[in-house]
C-alpha cells in the first residue's frame, strides 16, 4: 500500500474522488479505493451522502467488504446491508475472525444469521456460538476464539516444532497461553521468552503463572480499565470453572474506547447512537424531536415558574435583566459537577461507599465559588441600578443556587443508574430543569419577600 494512500488526509480523498466519480473515470476511482486500508475505506464511505456512498460501495472489492461493514458504524452498515442479496452478505462474512464475524452477524436479521451459523463448519460455529452466548458489552462478547495454546508439561522444542508445524499466528499474538490437560488455564508463555530460553526447558518453568485471566462475564468498561492499567496487549478470558475461553486483545479495546467516546459525545446533546450524519431527514428528524419535546416541556416549566411572579417583575423591571445570570451560573457549576460524576462512574471511581464524602466536597466548592462570584454579581448589580437591595438579593440567590447546582449534579447520576438510565443522554435535561427552576424561585421569590414586602 503506498504510504501517499495513508497519509492522505480524508477531506483531500473525498474531493479526488468525487472529482474521478463526476468525470466518470471508474478505474481510476477503483485504483484509489484498492490503494486504501478497509478501515480507510469506512472513513470515506462515512463521509460521502446516501448516493455517492452507495456508488463506492458497489466499487469496494468483495474480499474485503467484510473488514469494511466491521469498520463503519451501525447504522450506516445497516443501510449498507439493507441493499444487499443474502449471498452478498454472506459472501462478505467469509474470511473474517471468529470474533469480528461474531460483531458483523450481530448486525443481521435473524434468518441470515441462521444461515450464516449453518454454513460453518462445525468447530467455527461452536466457537462463534460461544462468543454469542455472552452479552456484546462484555468481556465474552469481545474475546477471540483464535488461540495458541501449550501445555506445562512439554519442552520448548516441542513447542518450536508445534508452532512452525502450524505455520502462522493468529494477529496479534505476542504470547502463547497455557493449559492442562481439561482445558483450563494456568499462565501465559511470551514469544521472547520461548526464543530465547534453553529449548530443553519445560514451558512450566518459562511460564508466568501471575498473569490472573479475565472472567467472561466482566463488562466491557472494566476490560479497558484493566488493559490501561496493566498495559497489556493481550489478555486471556477464562469461564467461571477456570476453563480458558479466548482472549482479548488491545485492538478490541481501542474499539470499545472509541465506542464510548462516540456515545458519551452523542448522548451529551441528546442524540445516542446516530452515528451517520447522512441519515434520512425524517429518520434523523424523529429521533432529535423526541429530546427537543422533552426540553420544550421542561422549558414551559421554568416559564410557569416565571410566571407566578409576574406582579414583582411589573414593579422591579431589574429582576427580568438579571434574572438569567442565576439560571445561567447555576446551569454551568451543576454540569461541571454531573460531568466529573458521570466520568467517575465510568471509571469505577465514584459509588455507594464515597458518595457522601464527594457530596460534601462539591457542595463546599460550590460554596466557595458562591460566595466570590455572588460578590462580583452583587458589586456590578449595584453599579449597575443603584441598589443595594438587588444586589444582596442576586447575591443570596446566586449562592443558593450553586448550591443545589452541585448537589443535583451529584445526585442525578446516581438516581437513574438505579432507575437504569443512562445519566449522560438524561442527565443534562433533568439538571438544568432544577437549576433553572431553582434559580427563578430563589430569585425572584427572595426579591418578592425583601423588595416589595
């Protein structure tokens, strides 16, 4: 592959091949499209309209149209595949690993998954079958089934001979896991150690032993965790009995890595899993008018809030000026708090045992920011309408605020976790509902009491 392909950034391929696809020169947009890496070849696809995507895609070549269904996102796999024959898809599934195939057929409608699992041979359905059998998002879901296995019990010689018998490693293999007899794990062996100890050695005295297997049934979250901790590149995945299942490796976790962020991103403004930014206007429509509702909804809130208090607004104009600083200053420090706690509990570094005690310290943060700003609010409200009254009302209502602020954004995720919700799609809307609320009825409720009582 030429390195000009790879460097090359996207936005400088979209327009040469749109250029090559208007002049209708099909060979030259074929010689781009065979320069190019699968996963390159999804960036582009990603990038083009439903049109102009459906016309590379009939130009991708069919070896490798699998690897590029596995790269681009769901949804537009899924619109890739709507348009396509049974055998065309199930041409597309061949060649690919046990555990991308186990990704790609989760992807399809039940028939041809059936189809797909009959048209295996009996070893690689089993194997992918096993790996179906556990959740997506957990370590069963993502393991790989294509191993190397050796026993104690055998010199390295043997495994010498074993490994240049079968002639490949499967990618990404940097070290061979060992077993006994029934199948369950007992350590790994690294390629360099196998190379370079005494090849009459036994592979139980080259082995590391210390190397604990992942549980099958771990969550995906966890998994990451745990690679970025330990800096493993690969890792074996054992079942509850210790039997040694598959193994994860670093490009699985870079995928779930990616996944997260995409969905965290997504989620912030309402949107989950819209991946194709090319959807049908109606499709894409839908889906972002459900959370706008939600937001109208919660919007009329805030404005009946408002309007309970209509007879002060009529006698002080100033309220209505200032009145969005304190929605706005508290909007701002609860999103900052709800964004540390839903980081947090992705990590597992945030549960039951220290809620209380974070509790505390965002409610004294939000205290002490208060108390500054609410300071500054005061002076310019002062010099602003010359009163001293409105600027001690904004102050008081200003640190009140701040102060359910912080608590909210403490509390909210935690609440729809056991409502199980996911705080980053939910945890926005509900937050500034209260603080904007909160805020109108600090305000304009103080004002009331010592403005015009």
């Amino acid at each position: 592959m030429p390195d000009s392909a790879t460097q090359e950034p996207t936005d400088e391929r979209l327009q040469r091949l749109s250029d090559v696809l208007e002049s209708g020169t099909v060979q030259q947009a074929l010689r781009i499209l065979n320069a190019l890496h699968p996963a390159e070849i999804a960036d582009l696809l990603e990038s083009l309209p439903p049109r102009q995507r459906a016309l590379v895609w009939e130009l991708v070549d069919g070896e490798i149209g699998g690897q590029v269904l596995l790269e681009v996102g769901e949804e537009v796999r899924n619109s890739l595949i709507s348009d396509m024959q049974a055998d065309e898809i199930l041409a597309a599934a061949e060649g690919l690993d046990v555990d991308d195939l186990a990704d790609f057929l989760q992807s399809l409608p039940d028939t041809l998954l059936q189809e797909t699992l009959q048209g295996m041979d009996k070893q690689n359905r089993a194997r992918l079958e096993e790996i179906l059998s556990y959740p997506e998002d957990s370590a069963g879901g993502l393991m790989d089934t294509n191993l190397v296995t050796v026993r104690a019990d055998v010199p390295l010689d043997a495994v010498h001979r074993y490994l240049r018998m079968k002639g490949e490693l499967p990618e990404h293999t940097n070290q061979l896991f060992v077993v006994d007899r029934y199948g369950n794990y007992q350590g790994v062996i690294s390629l360099h150690r196998l190379l370079t100890q005494d090849p009459d050695a036994l592979v139980a005295d080259t082995m590391d032993s210390t190397i604990s297997a992942i549980n099958a049934n771990m969550g995906s979250n966890d998994v990451v965790r745990l690679f970025e901790d330990l800096d493993l590149v690969t890792a074996p995945v054992v079942d509850d009995r210790n039997r040694l299942l598959g193994r994860i490796t670093v490009d699985d976790v870079v995928d779930v890595i990616r996944d997260e962020a995409e969905h965290s991103v997504l989620s912030m403004a309402g949107l989950s899993e819209e991946r194709d930014i090319f959807a049908p206007v109606v499709q894409s429509g839908r889906r972002r008018g459900v959370w706008l509702g939600v937001n109208l909804a919660t919007a009329f809130l805030a404005s009946w809030v408002i309007g309970r208090f209509t007879a002060t607004l009529d006698q002080i104009v100033a309220l209505a000026v200032l009145m969005p600083i304190v929605a706005s200053m508290g909007g701002i420090a609860g999103s900052q708090t709800l964004t540390l706690v839903i980081r947090g509990q992705a990590l597992g570094q945030v549960g039951r045992t220290n809620i209380r005690w974070l509790l505390n310290r965002e409610l004294a943060v939000a205290l002490l920011n208060g108390l500054v700003w609410s300071l500054v609010v005061a002076a310019i409200a002062v010099l602003w309408f010359h009163d001293y009254a409105i600027g001690a009302v904004i102050a008081a209502a200003l640190i009140i605020n701040l102060l359910c602020a912080a608590a909210a954004g403490v509390v909210i995720p935690f609440v729809l976790r056991q409502l199980d919700v996911d705080p980053a799609l939910a945890g926005g809307v509900i937050l500034t509902t209260i603080t904007d609320v909160i805020g109108f009825v600090a305000f304009l409720g103080l004002a009331t009491r010592f403005l015009l009582g």
